[in-house]
C-alpha cells in the first residue's frame, strides 16, 4: 500500500532565523502585486534543493486567527507552486492588506509572476548603460 507523501514544507524549505530574513530584506529584490510582495533573494548553489520560504504577516491583517489562515494560504500557494518557482533563491512573502478573503488560485499564479519579476529585476538593471 502507497503511504501518501506529506503535505508540509521540511525544515529545508524554509527561513528559519531572524538573520536568514534580514539578508533576503537587505539584499533581495521585490516585486508587488495585487495580493502580495515577495522578496526574492537568489542563492548560490547550495545542497539544499529548492527554493526556501519565509511569511511576514504583520498585526494589520487583524487577529491571530486570520494571520495564521493566511500564512497556511501562502505557505499552501508555496509548496503546490514549488517547481515553478526559482530553484536557487529564498522568498519572503507579504500580503498586502485587505478586508476581503484571499483566493488560492489567485495567490498561486501571482506568486509566480512576482517571483519571475523579482529575479529578473537585477539583469534589467544591469543591461542599461
């Protein structure tokens, strides 16, 4: 009988330390959206497979228990996106304020776009004269 794989990150999948999170803040690139901005740092390459996930979401998003909802929404959107994603890079993920409920779908394909945006924000930049 095939035990079904476990829907959770492993601990490798995710920023974990308050240092980890600064660096991607100080150095990484964002891009924003319509749902969310995500800070994009990209990694050299490491054994660590994958690209690593932080959430940031701040008291504005109102009381625990819809920061918590929202974090398992982006960590969700995260791990079902994983391959789409850039493999050699760490992301911290904000959502941005709203009074309305946050779609799945939605976050998905956003969180790709930005994460494609934010990684090639750096070439553009170095391209210009």
């Amino acid at each position: 009988m095939d035990v079904p794989k476990k829907a959770t990150l492993g601990v490798a999948q995710r920023l974990r330390s308050q240092q980890h999170f600064r660096a991607v803040y100080a150095r990484g690139r964002r891009a924003g959206g319509q749902w969310l901005t995500v800070v994009l740092l990209p990694r050299r390459p490491s054994p660590i497979a994958g690209p690593r996930l932080g959430v940031s979401v701040s008291k504005d998003h109102g009381g625990a228990v819809r920061r918590n909802k929202l974090k398992r929404l982006l960590r969700e959107a995260f791990r079902l996106e994983n391959a789409r994603l850039p493999q050699q890079a760490d992301l911290v993920l904000i959502p941005r304020v709203r009074t309305d409920d946050f779609p799945l779908a939605e976050l998905r394909s956003e969180l790709v776009q930005l994460a494609q945006r934010a990684l090639h924000k750096g070439d553009e930049r170095r391209r210009r004269p």
